[in-house]
C-alpha cells in the first residue's frame, strides 16, 4: 500500500511539473533580440519538462519494481507519464528537425 501512495505522489508532482512547464510558457515575458527572442521562453520550458522526465523515469522504475512485487492496477498511472514526456521530447526534437532541416529548402 505504501508503494501505491508513492506511485500517486510521484505521478501528482509529475503532473504539477507538467503544468508548470506549460504556465512558464504563457507567463515568461520574451526578451532578447530578434535572433534570441523567447529563447528564455523555450529554456524555461525545457527546465521545467526536463525536471517532469526524471520524475517520470523515476516512477516508471518504481512502477516497474512495484508490478514485479504484485501491485494491481498502478500500470497507467506509473507508465503514462514517462510515455507522454518521451512522446513530447521527441515531438520538438522532430519540429526543431524540420524547421532547420525541410523548412528552409522552401523559403
């Protein structure tokens, strides 16, 4: 029973860092020049989403630990986590890609 609160806990400070690194985005003003401008908008981001990915790694781990103790029914909740950061990670790695990459040979 502890191991499934610690699962919550772990999935609730994901989520909280989760939303923070979205917030960060609508309240971080841009500063810089025109080549750097919001630059600290996508650093605060990536800050708060890199803290949200170890604590989804970490609980996925102790998910993983948990299930093999015979703990039910924490699967979604342990896993869903590090599967969305991952999918979010390799998300802007693909726009970043495209944008240096595809976009130019366009314009």
């Amino acid at each position: 029973m502890l191991v499934k609160r610690l699962i919550y806990a772990l999935g609730a400070v994901w989520l909280a860092l989760f939303v923070s690194a979205f917030l960060g985005l609508q309240v971080t003003e841009p500063a810089g020049s025109e080549f750097a401008r919001s630059l600290n908008r996508m650093v605060s981001f990536l800050t708060w989403h890199g803290g949200a990915l170890v604590v989804a790694a970490v609980l996925a781990l102790i998910t993983r630990l948990a299930l093999a103790r015979g703990v039910e029914k924490i699967r979604l909740i342990g896993f869903l986590p590090l599967a969305v950061s991952v999918f979010l990670v390799v998300s802007l790695i693909a726009i970043i890609g495209y944008r240096v990459l595809v976009a130019p040979s366009f314009g």
